[in-house]
C-alpha cells in the first residue's frame, strides 16, 4: 500500500475536543495509566488481572514460547461466574440490580446480583444433570432475554464451553456450526418477540437436528418466551421452567485454569467455513474488565449501563455479559428493534431507566441521524454522560451529531476498535484524558502495542496510512481458531510474520491518533490508486443531504475498479436534493471536491435502506453484487430481506462525466 493517491489522503480532521475538567477529576483512568503500562506491560497486565477473584493465584503472567499461541496467567485458577456474581453478593453488593429486561411487548424484569446469582446457579445444576461438565460445548440460540446471559454463565460456571448462534441465522448456519463444535446441548426458546410480532426459533433447530444430522446434541432446552405453538420430541426437548423449578438454589463453584476454554464464537461465514474463533478465561476475562470500566469510566455505584448489542456477537459477549457483570454493573437489556414499536423506542428506554453510559453501532447513528433530532428532543436524555461507539468506524459527522442531539454537547464519546478475535477493545479514547477526534478511534489503549505498517511490514509515521497491526500478544488474543490451528496461523500471521494482521487499513493522522478505515478488503484500486470505500463514505455523510451512505467497487475496463455508491437522504433534505440526476451531480462533485476527482463514484444510488445484519452491521458483499449486475447472494442474515429487493428495483445507469 503505497503512500502515493493510498488511503492516507483524507480524514485531515480539525475538530477537537478537550477533556472537561470536572471530568477528568471523577475519571476512572488517572493521568500516568500509559505511561505505567509502558514501563512494564506485564506487570501491568498482572495487576489488572489481580483485580479479579482467583481462586488458586497465579504466579507466571504470560508464556508466549509456542507464539502465535499465548497461555496468559496460566498456572493461576478462577471461575468466570463466580467473578461476575458469586463475588458481588458476598461483598455486600447482592441487592445491587444487575439486568433491568426490557422486552419488545414492554414487559419488564429486573434481577439483582443475588437473584442472577440464584438463577445462574440452578441453571448449572440443570445443566449437570443433562450431563454437561468440564469442555463440554453446548449451543445456544436464543433471543435478547436474561435467560441468555443466565445460560452463559450456567455453562462457564461448569468449566464447560459456550457457543452462541446469533437467532437471526438459519438452520443451516446453526446446524454447521452445532456440528462443528460437536455441542452436546442446545438452548434455545419457543421465538422472541421482533417488529411487534413473534418470531419463532425453534423450528431452526429442529430442521437443524433433523436426520440425526447432529449426532453429539442429546438434549434441547427450551425457554418458553412467546408462548406460540411449538413442535416437541418428547426423546430431546425439555422445557427451561421446568427443569429451573426442580433445580436447587446450591452450587459451589470451582476454580479452573485460567487457560480453560470459555467459548468458542463463530465467524458469520459470508465466504467459506466459518470460523470458530476460541477464547479461554483468565487473560479474556481480565482484559474485558479493565477495559470495561476504563474505556467506559464507569462507576458501578451510580451507572447505568447500556449496550445494544446482540450476545450472538463478540459485543454482546465482552460488553452485555461478561465485562459489565464482573465490574458489578447495573444495566438495561433490550429485546426488539430501536423503532418498536415506535421510532423513539431507545430514547424512551434511556429515559425511563436513567441510562448514563449508552454504547451502539455507526450504523445505528446514522439511521437516527437520517429521521432528525425530532424524536430524540421529545425525551430527556440529560442522564447520559458517556457515548460510545462500535462495530466499523464512525464517520466525523456522524459522530457530531452523536455528541450535540443524543449526548447534549457534552457527552465524550468513545469510539472503540477491536474484533472478534482480539475479545476486548484494543483501541479507543479515555474519558477524562483524551482530547477527541471526531471519527477517529485515537490511541492503542494501555497495555496494548500496535502499528501501522507497509506492504513490507516498516512500521509508518505519522500522516500515513497502511495497515493496522497488533505487535505484542495481550490477555483476550483468541487462542486459535477451533480444531484447526493451520488456518489460525495462516489468516492471522502469515501476512507479516511475529504480528497480527488484523485485516484493517489505518491511517496516523499528523497527531498520532489513529483512524481505522475498514477492511482492507474495501479497499478500492482506481487507476493505479488506493482509495478506502470509508474515506469516500465519510466524505458523502458530510454532505448535508445524506444520512448514511455505503460505497462498494464495481469492476471497470478503463479504471480496474470504480466506486459505486448507495446514499439514504435525511429526511428533511429530500425536497432540496431533488431527482436522481441532480443529486448524482452534486454529490459526485463534493466527492471530488473532498477527497479529488478520482474518488468521483461512476454511480451513486439513492436508497430508502441498507443492506444490515440485525448487528447492524452492512452487508457490502450484496451491495457489490448489484453494483455488478449480478444475482444478489445469500440474504438470510439481514434484518430486513425485503431491503435488497427495493434497492434492485432502483438500479439506473446514474450519471457520469
């Protein structure tokens, strides 16, 4: 990735904004954390890990002899759910709330962490007398309910391994990766409720079970959530409430090594097998919980805490479950969609529960953004006191609006990079430190080493872009990629060996803060040139008309590759932008005048949605398809699959110079 026309070319951003200093005072993270985790990094990671309860102390930090494979305070033992309830209780925190439930119909529950506590342990119970115990794995498919966290850590409590199949996925997606972790128990529920209506579940798992597919799964246990008729195999389905109601409230946890496998998460498996990324305990569990309350500056007495995310993904995992819970947090957990069963759902929800600390994806934002402040200034938001932001990068505009409509102006927002694999977040502002960047996720947080680097792997200064690379192993690396330590290797090592290629482009702005700008698979060759579909999409957002905008590369005979565009238009600017052809002009033309002409999109389509993931996140792969003229992929991970069709319906030759 040359220097030359490459990614480096935009993102010259001038806003910023100084810590407060009323802030800075009640921070979590205190001036010298950086320079402290610089002086010793394992020291530092020792005494983040002391934080937790061991239950046999580790004596030995970090074995990274058989790199890429790291054992992290490995001859130390503890017991994840112990950690995240049993410790609180005995503390003296047991009435604490710990999960305020929202469901989608607007029920409500609310447990505190000796409740949880109760509940998690006749959880475990049940699941021992299924016979699941120390390695076993076992798959759950459930929708956003407590009894999913429950789950997670009936089954960590055992020494067992979790595998969590997001509920939007298909039975085929849910019997591959059954089949590959040989679970010996699914749990899953009759459906949840989505959009005002019930969405049923279990018939997935039994078309993924049918046959004897799955020979490993001996039982199926089902939480009884919608109530709608439900098909039963008296040989395997058992119901959750009845087996929790003959389950005792007694369970004593034990101590496992630290190197334990926790869960193993898979890869959404657009191109090929999917991937089961493995992560173990102690190091995970650690690294979660710091970053956790740092990155989020929480403070569990007074916080409430919430996270939008899904646990059928990583998100869901490090910042629903398992940090917060082990940080002794209070937050909400919300079921449905953000526009049911109206457009101001989330807003009331923060309302109604006093949420302080609010994390959510881009995507998310920018769908906001397009419907105006009109909805968010109906409720009082004046709890908020920290935003943050996850799942791709955060465009500058949209991040302004995040801070000025949802936060009030005052709001510092965190903007946090990590992956599935890296298990925690890797880099993000501080709160009370930081002095913020709009769109840019700043620094590698402390106790985490990383670079940008070259095609030849020379680590860059400052005002260029290359690829983003983590340089020393850290507590919540995965372990491998499940039975298969070849393809660990090679997807992850390979490309510049003794460093982790995370698959991202990055740029070091003149400040050394650091902007991740998407895959590098996104990454667009126009004539000899790199240009990053992130930097064009940023460039089109800060454009008044456009609410959000995804661009993809389509192939070219004259350049190689061409961007193609697709724009959402806020709602109050349709009327001023006009017809197709008017806005293909203009914003053809700012493109040209932000980033210069050879970012120019050869087609720019108005759409009323985005191809996304119930994760939020966007499906380019199908965008690329139609910009191709191809027959649109595989869409049963989408929200919404009637999306891909309304946009088929638009496609136009555009206009071009």
């Amino acid at each position: 990735m040359n220097d030359q026309g490459s990614i480096s070319n935009l993102l010259n951003e001038d806003r910023h904004f100084a810590p407060d200093p009323a802030f800075t005072v009640q921070a979590v993270a205190q001036p010298g954390i950086y320079e402290e985790a610089q002086a010793d990094r394992l020291a530092f990671w020792a005494k983040q890990a002391k934080e937790l309860h061991w239950h046999k102390p580790f004596n030995h930090v970090l074995d990274w002899n058989d790199a890429p494979f790291a054992r992290w305070f490995y001859d130390g033992q503890l017991n994840v759910a112990f950690n995240c309830l049993d410790r609180h209780v005995i503390e003296g925190r047991g009435d604490r709330v710990a999960i305020h439930f929202e469901g989608e119909p607007g029920d409500t529950r609310s447990y505190t962490y000796s409740q949880l506590t109760s509940e998690v342990k006749k959880a475990a119970n049940v699941l021992a007398s299924l016979g699941i115990g120390q390695g076993d794995r076992v798959a759950i498919y459930l929708p956003m309910i407590p009894e999913a966290a429950i789950a997670m850590l009936a089954v960590a409590r055992l020494g067992a391994v979790h595998s969590v199949v997001f509920g939007g996925f298909s039975a085929e997606a849910l019997h591959t990766r059954i089949e590959d972790a040989e679970a010996k128990l699914v749990i899953t529920a009759d459906g949840g409720f989505r959009r005002g209506a019930a969405s049923a579940l279990k018939p997935a798992v039994d078309e993924a079970l049918a046959g004897g597919k799955c020979p490993s799964v001996t039982n199926v246990l089902v939480v009884q959530r919608t109530g709608q008729e439900t098909a039963w195999n008296p040989e395997l389905d058992l119901w959750w409430h009845d087996e929790m109601a003959k389950a005792s409230q007694e369970h004593e946890a034990q101590g496992f090594d630290a190197e334990n496998p926790l869960f193993i998460l898979y890869t959404s498996g657009t191109t090929g097998k999917p991937k089961g990324i493995l992560h173990t305990s102690g190091g995970y569990l650690t690294q979660v919980a710091y970053t956790h309350k740092n990155v989020f500056d929480l403070h569990a007495d007074t916080d409430v805490y919430w996270c939008t995310a899904d646990v059928g993904w990583i998100t869901g995992h490090s910042y629903v479950v398992y940090g917060p819970l082990a940080n002794g947090a209070t937050q909400v957990i919300y079921e449905g969609t953000p526009d049911s069963p109206h457009a101001g759902r989330w807003w009331e929800i923060i309302e109604k529960y006093g949420v302080s600390i609010f994390y959510t994806a881009p995507t998310a934002i920018r769908s906001f953004m397009k419907q105006g402040r009109e909805i968010p200034d109906k409720f009082n938001l004046k709890s908020l006191r920290v935003l943050g932001s996850v799942g791709e990068p955060i465009n500058p505009e949209a991040w302004m609006w995040y801070r000025d409509v949802i936060g009030g102006g005052k709001c510092p927002i965190v903007d946090t990079w990590w992956q599935t694999e890296t298990g925690a977040i890797m880099i993000s502002p501080l709160p009370g430190l930081t002095t913020l960047t709009p769109g840019s996720a700043q620094l590698a947080l402390p106790g985490i080493n990383m670079a940008v680097v070259n095609d030849d792997g020379r680590e860059l200064e400052n005002g260029h872009g290359g690829y983003l690379v983590i340089t020393e192993p850290w507590p919540s690396m995965l372990r491998g990629i499940w039975r298969n330590p070849d393809r660990y290797k090679e997807g992850y090592w390979s490309r510049f060996p003794s460093r982790y290629f995370a698959g991202d482009g990055a740029k070091l702005d003149h400040e050394g803060n650091l902007w991740v700008l998407g895959r590098v698979d996104d990454v667009l060759n126009v004539s000899g040139h790199r240009l990053s579909t992130a930097e064009i999409e940023s460039a089109l957002v800060s454009h008044e008309w456009v609410a959000e905008a995804a661009v993809v590369g389509a192939t070219d005979e004259l350049t190689g590759q061409s961007p193609v565009a697709f724009v959402i238009l806020r709602t109050d600017q349709i009327e001023a932008a006009g017809d197709d052809k008017n806005i293909n002009t203009v914003l053809r033309n700012w493109v040209a005048k932000e980033i210069g002409p050879i970012a120019k999109p050869r087609q720019i389509m108005v759409v009323p949605e985005l191809p996304k993931t119930r994760s939020g996140k966007i499906m380019r792969r199908l965008l690329r398809d139609v910009a191709e003229q191809r027959e649109v992929g595989d869409t049963t991970t989408l929200a919404d699959v009637g999306v891909m069709s309304l946009i088929t319906s638009k496609l136009a030759t555009g206009a071009s110079d």
